[in-house]
C-alpha cells in the first residue's frame, strides 16, 4: 500500500515540478523579450500624412536606435533637423551621400544614379513625384523623401538649401520597424535599393523579440495549467488501488 501511495505522489511532485519550471522559463522568456525590447525600440506618434500608405497620421511606430551611419537605402527613419522643424519627423531615405537622385524618367519613375528604381510602397497609380527634380546628395548625408509623393513636405522642398535637401546621418535617430497601433504590421525592406552599392539594412530583432514574448506567455498558461491537471491524476490513480485494497480487506474480514 506505501508503494502505491508513493506513486502517485511521486507522479503529482514531478507534474509540480514540470509545471513550476514552465512557468519559470516562460517568465524569463516574456520579460527578457519585453526588456529588450525596451532597450532596443523607442515609440513614437507619426505626425503627418506624407508616409501614407506605408503609416498613417497619429500611428505608433517602433523604431529602433541606431547610428545614422547604419542606415541605407529604403530604410524609414525618425529624424530631427533644424531646417526642417523641431519635430522629429518620419520619412523615407532614397539617397545616400554621393548619390544622384533625379524624378522623373521616361517611365515616371525615381531614378537613383541613373538607375530606375521600383518604388511598391507608393500608391497604386500615384507618380514618383508630382514635379521634376534633380539632385546631389552631400557625403554624410540622406536623402528623403515620403511615400505619398502628393502632399510630402520633404527634401524636395529644401532643394535650395545649402545641403540641397539632405539632411545629415547624424540626424536620425531611429529606424521603424513596424506600426505597433493600429495596424500591427511590418516594415519590410524595399528589394529595390538590394542592387545599389551598399545594398539594404537588416531586419532588426523585433520579431525574435516578439516571438520570445509569445512564447513565454504560452509556456506560463501551459504550466498554470498543467500543475493542478497533474496533481488531480495523480490523486486519482493512487486513490483507485486504496479502493480496491478496501474492498479486499473487506471481502477478507467477511
């Protein structure tokens, strides 16, 4: 009968300690990926329109810190310029220093050192620019444009500037990766820019990050759940051989 009893408390300890464990890893899990998150990505509001359809006016965005000089070709970034406002602004990089970008060629689109480039972000139908421009863009410096070519406010208008509309790397401060609200969609990389020299930006860490979260939170309900569903089977077979060992003892008294 002891031998019995010890297994079925056995099988309830290690259910027990299944369970706590799960939830153990779950919690370092979920809260490692939010810290990290924290430490990689800063919210910001969209303030315009001009990134339509890409991000709309008053979206949150998460965008992750980097260095200006980590930043490419198609890549959306959080920028703040004097010349341009004391705003951070979000806008599309389609030039790098040295780059000439011109709009539009023969078949309306932007060309990049001569180069035509797809642009898919824009709308369906909408041209690369509503006016024809050309310019240099200054070593150490970006290029940006928005994606709703009609109405943007960007380097197109401070063409007259002394930096002909590029704003400095040391400018950004961020790239966005995703729309957090309320869309929840990725940015992806525009292929596009692949050909040119330096190519595109890699994808940042928000979808491991996002995927230790949900994994974390999986493995914490699965082990809140687990723990008592373990213990009650174990309860329930070390309470059917006491039952029968009654009944023999019974049967034996008569």
């Amino acid at each position: 009968m002891s031998g019995t009893g010890r297994t079925g408390d056995g099988r309830g300890r290690l259910g027990s300690r299944l369970s706590g464990l799960a939830v153990a890893v779950g919690c370092v899990l979920f809260l490692g990926g939010f810290a990290w998150g924290a430490v990689v990505y800063r919210p910001y509001t969209v303030p315009t329109a001009s990134m339509t359809p890409t991000v709309e006016a008053g979206d949150r965005v998460l965008a992750q810190r980097v260095d200006g000089d980590d930043v490419r070709r198609g890549d959306v970034v959080v920028f703040t310029d004097p010349t341009w406002g004391a705003t951070p602004m979000v806008k599309r990089v389609v030039g790098v220093g040295g780059d000439k970008i011109a709009c539009c060629g023969k078949d309306g689109r932007l060309t990049v050192n001569g180069i035509p480039v797809e642009e898919p972000y824009l709308r369906s139908g909408d041209p690369a620019s509503g006016n024809d421009f050309t310019a240099e863009v200054p070593r150490g410096s970006l290029f940006l444009l928005g994606d709703d070519r009609r109405s943007s406010l960007d380097s197109r208008v401070h063409l007259e500037d002394a930096a002909h509309g590029s704003v400095p790397r040391s400018a950004v401060t961020a790239r966005v990766d995703a729309v957090a609200w309320p869309l929840g969609s990725m940015i992806g990389r525009p292929s596009s820019f692949a050909a040119l020299p330096g190519g595109i930006s890699t994808e940042g860490p928000l979808k491991l990050q996002l995927g230790a979260m949900v994994a974390g939170v999986v493995l914490i309900l699965g082990g809140a759940v687990y723990g008592p569903l373990a213990a009650r089977s174990a309860r329930s077979r070390g309470s059917g051989p006491k039952r029968n060992q009654r009944r023999t003892a019974a049967t034996d008294a008569r």
